[in-house]
C-alpha cells in the first residue's frame, strides 16, 4: 500500500500529527525519506530517534542519538537519551560509557540513576546497591531501585513493602502493581498476585482498548500492536505472563494458554523472550518441535530467561533426546555455572549416564537421594518441634521447606525406578518405592507409580486397587480428569480379583459422564471407556481368550467417527498383531465369522481413520514418515492383508 504524498509545507504538522496519534512506524518512514534528503538534519534525526525509542528499537534510536551527539555535543539531553537507548538494547558496557559523557551536574541524579539500573542489568547488585545510596533519600524512586534489589536478593517480604511504600508516594502505577504481584508470586502467595495482576489487565482494558486485549483467545484476527513504549507502560505483557505462570504452577494449563494468547496481538519477530518461553512451556505437549525450536534459539540470545537453559535440558531428557542434552551442556559450560543448581546439574548428569551406564547413573541417584533423605529428616524434626513450641511462623517455613525437598526427591527416586522398570525388573522397582514410603506416602505421583509396578506384577491386583482407588475417587465426581489407563488399570485389578460389579460400577460411571460431554459438546472426542473396554479385550487376548478380546475390541471402537484415535489405534492394532502371530504359528483357529467380523472392522477403520495419525512422532526425528503412511487407514490396510495371507483368503 503506497503512503499518499505529503504536501510541500506540510511535512512537520505531518509528523507531529503522526506522532500524537502513536503511528511511529509512518513517522518513522516519513522522516528516514527526509533524512536522505538532508543527512544531517537536527530535527529529522531527534524526531526519528524519538520514534525509534517509542517503539522500543533502541539500536536504532541509539544510532540517531548518536550522529546528534557529533553533530550538536553541546546538548546534554541527546548524551542522556543516548545512553537509554544503548541501556534499552542491553548494551550495557557501551551504555555505562555513555553516562561518563554527561557532565552537567543537572543531569548527575539521572546519571546515577542509569548507572545503578546499567549495573543491575549486568547482575552486579551490589554495585547497583552501592549507587542507589548516592541518590536522595526523598526520591520517590529510591525505594523502587532498592525494592528491586532485594528482590533479586530473595529477599522478597521486604522488596514488597519497599514498593507498596512507592505506590502510597507516586499512586498506581501499572510496573509498580508488577512487582508486587511478582514478590506474592515468589512468596507462594498466588491469589494475593492474582489480585493485582486482575487490576493491571482491568486497567490495560478499559484505558487502552486499542490493545486488542483477549481478541485473539475470541477467535479474532487482529493486527500486531508492536513493541510501542505504550504497551511497555501498561505492564500487560509482563502481567499476562505472570498469570500464565501462576496458572501452570497450579496445573490450570488450559487456563496458563488461555492467559498467553489473551495479550495484546504481536507477531512472532516481535515477541520477548519471556513471552517466547513460556509458549514453548506451556504448548510442549501439543507442540514439542516448535517449543524446542523456541527454546533452542533463546539459548542464542542476550538476555534470555535464566530458566531457559535447565528447561531445555529437562525437555530433552523427557523425550529422550540425552544426546542433544549432553552436546547442549557440553557447548555451553559457562552456562552450567550460572544457571543450573547443583542439585540440577547432578540429577542432569546422572540422567545422561543412564543411557550408558546404568549402574553408574543409580549410584549417582543413590547419593542425591541419601543427600535428601538427610535434610527431609531434618526438617521433619524442625516442624516438629515448631508445632510442640506452637511457632506458627516457624511451621510455616519448615512445611515449603518440606514441600520443596520433596519434589527435588520424587524425580530421583522415579529415575532411579525407571532404570530397573526399563529391565522389567518390577520386584526392584517396588523395593525402592517401599524405601521411601516414610516421605513419599501422600505424594500423587508416588502413589501413582506404586499402583502401576503393583498392577505389571500380576500377582498383587489387590494392592494395587490400594492404590489405584484413592486416586479415582479424588475425582470421582469429574471422573473423567482422571488418566484412561488408571481406569482401565482399576478395572482390569477388580476383574482379576473377581470384583466385577465394582468394575461394571466404575464403567457406567465413566459411560454417564461421556454422554454428558458429547451433549455438551457433540464434535469432542472422548476415549475414556473405549480405552478401558479396549485394555479389558487386551487382557482376555493375553489370556488367549481371542474370541471374546476381539469382540470386546471391536464393540469398544463404535461409533467410530468419535472412539478411533492415535491412542486407542494402539491397543486395537496390538491385539491384532498378537493374534495374527498365533495364527500364523497354528497357535489357535479362529471361527470363520469371527475372521469376517475382523475383516470388516479393519474395512471401517480404513474409512475413518484417513486422518487419525497411526502414531505420534517424536518432535526432533530427522527422518519423517511419509504423511500416506502415517494413517489408521494405511496400517489397517496392511492388517487386513496379513488376516488374508494368514488365513489363505488369498487363495
């Protein structure tokens, strides 16, 4: 779209006008055309260093503040923006130069100012410390410098009131209601946060609803808003990315991705890196490539969020990716130091040993754990004792510290478990959860895991309903938030230990609350019962019952348009597998009318299953399946024509 032509004699009204109404990317055409005209034009050049900087590109507001100083080094106020800008672009060796440049003693308080922030953008606090107390006890910044260093410090209770105490001086102010939310935040204190993070967006709504607040969660396409010094301003980026963070600590995730697309509309290119992590957190399970892309590409950048480097690395052990994580640790050793504890970076190191020495990588684990053991002992006896000498106080912190131990704990004890579970050596694995029952025993996880090894043994279905049991009725009511295979799992245990009302009980259950989602919503697809009707036909399959398992497997799947799915594929395809290779081995004999029914459940999985992906790909495979072959329909195909050599329909 051409921009229409300015008249002659207008071009400053043009500019101003421009500028008053916030369109700096057109002011910022307008005069880079007049530069080029007049190189070294004073006002072309402020006028575009002023637009660049609102618009928070502070390399290139730097440069024009830069050709002004050579050109009009009497003015001190382009010395100053200078080294903003140079301080904005995290320049900041360059910017620290800069402020030497400012020698009129008007501008020594701002100097100082910049000089402090400059030191603490390098993470020299102390010396940022030191010059936050050159400044005048009554500026009303002073507790906000200072506010901000004991935050950094941990000291988050006092930085609170050192910032409560700026907002009763200077009124609201949208950074300052940030940064309370942000010490609640730290302080686990997530509703008072959310308090004045609802205010903060409240406020961004009402004030400026050019913003485009929440249209893209609607569905709407909007526009980018850009980085303009507006919306730095409102503090809405940094407070819709604060509640994403609450909402993921509290495992709220829909609610976590639904607080990150309700910030104003930026393209990707435009993104801060704080906003750029916590969508490639918040979107792993849906988007693993693209979040390992995001995270992969903050680790080239500076800043970038101290929390990026360790959670790559634990998303790479996630997925299995141990040899990315070990190249990623090895490149970056100067990282290691500063941004991994040391509890991290030994769990990590043992996480990358078990992939070639397992036995090695279990000593490893031994010791953090006995580490951890020590200090849970510990502070077990410190809430004892807070609660014999009624310290309420005291408790308090002795129960997050409790809290903190235990889920640096649970990981290593399940990494230890995994090694043995891997060998299938579930008799092992149940010995080292039984060792830390004494911590462990109200844990979900823990118990979780406990109820699988015990169900994989086959011979202890009763403890393992123990288990399962509690967990099922914590949801009992919204039975359906809770995981298909612990359904599935419970059921098989009642029905191997002859409890079969209970697990007929537990089906119709999740049968009610299927059919009370697909009134609510007929599109959704649904695989709680289908899965457990399908590990059910699983195990009758196991058993050699084929007969019943298949009918059981097939009857599960219908309707198809709403049961046939990656997930449920899977177990459908390993029955078939199974009983294909008994046949081939002349095993068992199949009824012809059940071959027929096989045939043609496989003819209907075909149909439905053009667009169900057979499996899921791992995020970072360098070769791809080929998109026909990755189907239901192509591997059901294939099924079908082993039922036909199998059986010699062929002939």
């Amino acid at each position: 779209m051409t921009p229409t032509p300015i008249k002659d004699g207008e071009y400053t009204a043009t500019v101003y006008k421009m500028i008053k109404e916030r369109r700096y990317g057109d002011a910022i055409h307008v005069l880079s055309t007049e530069l080029q005209k007049q190189m070294k034009s004073r006002a072309a050049l402020s006028l575009l260093g002023y637009c660049y900087y609102h618009m928070q590109d502070f390399t290139n507001a730097a440069e024009c503040y830069e050709q002004l100083i050579q050109l009009h080094p009497e003015v001190e106020d382009y010395k100053l923006y200078y080294a903003q800008s140079l301080y904005g672009a995290c320049a900041f060796q360059e910017a620290m130069k800069a402020t030497f440049l400012l020698d009129n003693p008007t501008s020594h308080t701002k100097m100082v100012k910049l000089q402090a922030a400059i030191k603490y953008g390098e993470e020299d606090f102390p010396a940022a410390m030191a010059l936050v107390e050159q400044l005048p006890v009554d500026d009303p910044d002073t507790d906000v410098d200072q506010g901000c260093l004991l935050y950094k410090m941990g000291e988050y209770e006092k930085a609170c009131l050192k910032f409560v105490a700026s907002m009763q001086v200077l009124g609201y102010q949208p950074d300052l209601a940030y940064n309370i939310a942000l010490c609640h935040y730290s302080l686990k204190q997530y509703a008072a946060a959310l308090k004045y993070i609802g205010e903060i967006i409240e406020r961004g709504m009402r004030e400026h609803p050019e913003l485009g607040i929440g249209m893209t969660t609607e569905g709407i396409e909007v526009k980018s808003v850009g980085n303009t010094l507006v919306l730095h301003k409102t503090a809405l980026i940094e407070a819709f990315n604060l509640k994403a963070a609450i909402e993921y600590q509290l495992k709220k995730y829909e609610a976590a991705q639904e607080a990150l697309t309700d910030m104003p509309p930026r393209s990707e290119e435009e993104l801060d890196p704080v906003t750029l992590h916590n969508q490639a957190l918040m979107n792993m399970d849906t988007k693993p490539s693209e979040g390992f892309e995001k995270l992969a590409f903050l680790l080239q950048q500076s800043p970038f969020p101290p929390v990026t480097f360790g959670n790559l690395l634990l998303l790479y052990c996630k997925y299995e990716y141990f040899d990315l994580a070990a190249d990623v640790m090895a490149e970056n050793a100067h990282l290691t130091y500063k941004f991994l504890s040391t509890y991290l970076y030994e769990f990590l190191d043992a996480m990358l040993t078990s992939q070639t020495a397992p036995e090695e990588a279990f000593r490893k684990l031994d010791e953090i754990a006995g580490r951890l053991t020590e200090q849970l002992r510990k502070v077990t006896k410190q809430v004892q004792e807070s609660r014999r000498m009624r310290d309420d106080e005291g408790l308090k912190k002795s129960l997050e510290d409790y809290d903190q131990l235990l889920e640096e704990y649970i990981p290593v004890l399940m990494a230890q478990a995994k090694i043995y579970w891997n060998r299938d050596n579930y008799n092992m694995v149940e010995k080292i959860f039984r060792k830390s029952v004494e911590f462990c025993s109200e844990h979900d996880t823990w118990k979780l895991n406990v109820a699988h090894v015990l169900f994989m043994q086959e011979n202890k279905y009763k403890e393992a309903i123990g288990f399962y049991e509690p967990i099922v009725k914590k949801h009992y009511d919204n039975i359906l938030n809770v995981s298909a295979i612990v359904l599935a799992n419970l059921c098989v245990s009642y029905i191997m230990t002859s409890q079969n009302e209970e697990a007929e009980e537990l089906m119709r259950k999740i049968e009610k609350e299927e059919e009370q989602v697909s009134y609510n919503d007929p599109d959704k697809k649904v695989f709680h019962l289908c899965i457990v009707n399908l590990v059910i036909g699983t195990l009758y399959c196991a058993k050699g019952n084929y007969d019943f398992g298949i009918s059981r497997v097939i009857k599960s799947l219908e309707p198809y348009n709403k049961k046939l799915g990656t997930d449920t594929w899977f177990y459908i395809k390993r029955c078939f597998l199974s009983l294909l290779e008994n046949m081939a081995k002349h095993m068992i004999m199949l009824r012809d009318t059940v071959v027929q029914d096989c045939v043609q459940f496989l003819e209907h999985c075909e149909l439905y299953g053009r667009d169900v992906p057979a499996i899921i790909e791992q995020p970072l495979e360098e070769e791809r399946i080929h998109i026909g072959k990755n189907t239901v329909t192509f591997e059901a195909r294939m099924i079908k024509a082993l039922f036909y050599e199998v059986t010699g329909w062929n002939d």
